[in-house]
C-alpha cells in the first residue's frame, strides 16, 4: 500500500505554488478582455446558466431598501442586476457604470425605453466621478478584477456616496481557502481550470468583511455563498449613528 501522505505532499505543495504563481501573474493581466466582442458574448450566453447564481441574486435583491429610490451598480455589465431590480420596482432611478463599451452597448439596448437609467462608461480602477448620492449601491462579478488595493479604496468611495442607512451590495466571485476548493468550483460551472479569467485578482470573503468594517459599514456579514460565489453587504449607519 502506497503512503498517501508521501506521495502526495509533494504534488500538494506544487498545486499550492502553482496556484500563488497564477495569482501573481493574473495581477499583471489588465482586464482588457472585457473589450473584445467574442468574449463578452460568450459570457452573456452564459450568464443565465451559471448554477445558484439566481439564488445568491434573489437575497441580494430582498436586501435592496423599499424606499430605495436611486441606485449604483458597479461594473453594470449589460445590466442585468439593475434590471432585475427595477422588474419589480420600475418607479427606482438608477445609474450604471462600465468600462466595456461592447457591455454598455448591451445595455443600452436593454434600457432603451427606461428614461430612468443612466450608463456612464468609467474604469472602476479609477476613482468613482462625481454622481451624487445613493440609497444603494449593487454590483455584481465586476470588482474582483480590480487590484486588492484599489478593492480597498472603492469600498470607501461607496460608503461616502450612500445615503444614511443606505446598503452596499457585491455579489461577486471570491477566493476559495484551498486549491482543491477553487478546482471544485470550476468542475462545479463546467469550465476547465484552463478557462480561468487572466484578469481574476480573487480575495478571500474576511479579509473584505474586515475592510467594509473598518470603513464604518454596520451589519456586515456574507449574506449568501456557494463555493466562489458570495453576496458580501454592509449598512451605512443611520444618521444619528455617524460620528460627529
């Protein structure tokens, strides 16, 4: 009987380098990408199938305030998370931002009639221009491209342009705590580890809980996850709750 521990330790540990060594070299990648025609259609051909994605996106949305009157969404994409949310409440303002012309164009389509959508091409890797206020902000599989740092900086400019007791919404693809968790994952949507985005710069669930704690967010917590996909809120405090 072969020792399972010896045999495979070493391989093991060669999964584990190979995987930092894909993150590091995905930090390089820019997520340009999005850019090109091919692959944006092949993810939107996509983007009904992937598996619990309508659960993760039905808790977001239960957490989007009644009295929510005007909305950002992150990375909008075609802009399908803005127009599950304005199914059920038309009467909501919302602005939508993407760097992806291709994406934008979709989305114009999809908004065509709907004088209360506003899309505005912008590169989340720069800070957020200047929109006014928010009674929410949503996002969804758009802020894991950006770089740790900049993950950081946004968070803040997202809590500076809620209004009091407004709700921050990212559902978004995380970093799994094991190599053998993120191949899981894959096998899980159907797509070989060799798919895997360049431009992917994946953060765990906590160390983003933490930042969005230290940023002043109440009610923190990942309200909803399955393997790489994580629905990560905060609340901005009341305005009586704010420091002086």
């Amino acid at each position: 009987m072969r020792d399972g521990n010896q045999t495979g330790a070493p391989d093991a540990e060669h999964r584990l380098e190979d995987d930092a060594k894909r993150q590091r070299d995905n930090a390089r990648v820019p997520p340009s990408e999005w850019a090109i025609s091919e692959r944006v259609r092949c993810y939107l051909d996509r983007a009904d199938g992937f598996p619990h994605r309508a659960e993760g996106e039905s808790v977001l949305l239960e957490h989007i305030p009644e009295d929510a009157r005007r909305v950002l969404d992150l990375g909008t994409g075609d802009g399908r998370l803005l127009a599950l949310l304005k199914r059920d409440r038309p009467e909501i303002s919302g602005v939508g931002l993407d760097f992806s012309e291709i994406m934008l164009d979709a989305a114009r389509e999809r908004f065509t009639r709907d004088e209360h959508v506003e899309l505005v091409e912008h590169d989340l890797a720069k800070p957020l221009p200047v929109l006014g206020r928010f009674d929410a902000v949503i996002s969804s599989f758009a802020i894991h491209h950006l770089e740790h740092d900049r993950k950081r900086s946004l968070y803040g400019e997202v809590f500076d342009l809620l209004q009091p007791g407004g709700v921050f919404a990212n559902f978004e693809h995380v970093a799994s705590p094991t190599h053998c968790l993120h191949l899981a994952f894959f096998r899980a949507i159907g797509e070989p580890i060799e798919d895997e985005d360049p431009s992917d710069r994946l953060l765990n669930v906590q160390t983003q809980l933490e930042w969005l704690r230290a940023l002043g967010f109440g009610d923190v917590d990942c309200y909803w996850k399955w393997l790489e996909m994580a629905l990560l809120m905060g609340v901005k405090p009341p305005r009586d709750a704010l420091p002086g």
